[in-house]
C-alpha cells in the first residue's frame, strides 16, 4: 500500500513537471470594450490540450444577454467556438463542457442550440444551476478540447 502511494505520487508530480513544462499559448478573441483588461484569457492550449474559460452568451454591441434565452444559449456557444477556432481546434476535439444555468426549466432550450455544435458523439458533460451569473446572464459555459491525433 505505501509503495503504491509513493508511485501514484510520482506519477502525479511527474505529470505537473510536464505540464508546467510544455509550451503554452494563450487564446484572446474579440472582446466588447469593457472586457478589454480582464484578468483572464478565453483559453490556454497546453500542447494538445486546450481549457476553455466560461463565456457568457453576449450581444457584442450591448455587452448585455440577449433578450432570448435560446439567443443567449447560442452566442456563448458562439464564443464557446471562437475560442477553439482559434486555438486551432474544431468543436470535435472538445471532450468535456460545464453548463453552469440560472433557471434549470432552461434545460431544453439550451440543448437545442448545443447539439447544433457537434457532429457526433458529445462530449461529456455537466448541466449545473445556479443562482446568480455575472452580467445578468442565463448560462456561462466553459470546457476542455484535446486536439486529435492526425
């Protein structure tokens, strides 16, 4: 048992000296005025592995959710893409996505938008509520892509 604990440890540094080690590239995509500055890029694509940050479904001239709901759902994943667009990704190569939601009876109407993205199997995936999201928004999502082998 201590021997199994002392190499799952090894392996485990091992992988974060990796990690740290591999070259980075951080993914900034078009931004409304008053995100320009945030402390945060919209993705960072560590070798093959992109994680993508929560994007929000907002109009690009208000800075504001839609008043659609299904309007929202499809312009944060509209970003959700842009993000693994220009990492030099496809929305093929995202294994795993949040949804975090503020009304849970929204659960339809955001996956009718959502399997317009992805040709095939999904990703998987969690589908979280929550009381309150920044901006007045419905639904942050955020995820991982892992770029295919060619």
């Amino acid at each position: 048992m201590r021997l199994r604990n002392v190499v799952v440890g090894v392996m485990l540094l091992f992988f974060c000296v990796a990690a740290g080690a591999a070259d980075r590239k951080y993914i900034v995509t078009p931004r409304p005025a008053d995100f320009k500055g945030l402390p945060f890029s919209d993705g960072v694509l560590v070798g093959n592995t992109l994680y993508i940050a929560g994007h929000i479904g907002l109009d690009a001239k208000t800075g504001t959710p839609p008043a659609s709901a299904e309007d929202e759902a499809r312009l944060a994943m509209d970003a959700i893409k842009q993000t693994v667009d220009a990492a030099g990704l496809t929305m093929d190569d995202v294994v795993s996505v949040q949804i975090f939601c503020t009304d849970l009876k929204l659960y339809d109407t955001f996956n009718s938008v959502y399997k317009t993205y992805f040709h095939g199997d999904y990703p998987a995936r969690a589908f979280v509520g929550t009381d309150k999201l920044l901006r007045g928004g419905r639904y942050e999502v955020m995820g991982i892509a892992v770029k295919r082998a060619q």
